[in-house]
C-alpha cells in the first residue's frame, strides 16, 4: 500500500530541526497515519486522518514532543480544520489543513484542544 501524502514537519520539544514524517494511507473506509521519529515507526487506525494524529499526538507527548501544524475540528477525512476563536463563528478563511504550519500555530495537547472546542461551543458567538 503506498502513501497518498507525505508531510514532514518540525517537532516542539526535540533536538534543532528535529523532525517527524507523517504519512496518510486511505485502507477502505479506514484512515491509517503513519508516523517515524527517532528511528522509530508507529501508526494509527481512525475513522479520520484528525483522530489518528490525535492519538498518535498522545504517544509523541510522552516523548515531550509535539508536531507543529494546525488541528483543531476535522472536516472530511479529519485533513482539514477550523481554527475557531471563542466568541465568534468559523469562517471558510478559518479553514486549514491540518498538516500545514503557520506563524499563528499555538501548540495545544489533544486534552487542552478539545477542551478548547467544548468551550467554544458554549460561547456565545457573533
């Protein structure tokens, strides 16, 4: 099976220009990411690409690192998000990829996003 993306992205909490590779393999109805750091190969089965870098996230953050791309609420295959700001509604321009970088990027734990989320849904918004 091949990757139909590969992404390479610099880690938070790693050596200078420390990297990690992510890539996406569509396997029928199911979303595998698969991610090597540090001579190391891990993967992840998800509905979408959002919930299997989630919890690839999760295995990285107990090395100290963290990928810096956007993520935030999937859309589609989990490959794209809204970056949401509490008190407002999200936007087509809020739209991002979520393997893409950017100056705006603000690292977050899965924990601390999803929280995230849970109160901007009760925020009111204009």
């Amino acid at each position: 099976m091949d990757a139909f993306e590969r992404y390479e992205l610099r880690l938070s909490g790693g050596a200078v220009h420390e990297t990690v590779v992510f890539m996406l393999f569509e396997d029928n109805d199911r979303c595998l990411l698969r991610c090597e750091y540090r001579n190391r190969t891990i993967e992840n089965t998800a509905t979408d690409f959002f919930q299997a870098l989630c919890d690839l996230r999760d295995v990285l953050a107990k090395d100290g690192l963290t990928p810096i791309c956007y993520g935030a609420s999937d859309m589609g295959l989990g490959l794209k998000a809204y970056k949401l700001a509490k008190g407002r509604h999200a936007k087509m321009e809020d739209l991002v990829e979520i393997f893409a970088e950017g100056p705006d990027i603000v690292l977050a734990s899965v924990d601390a996003q999803e929280q995230f989320f849970r109160d901007w849904l009760v925020t009111p918004r204009s």
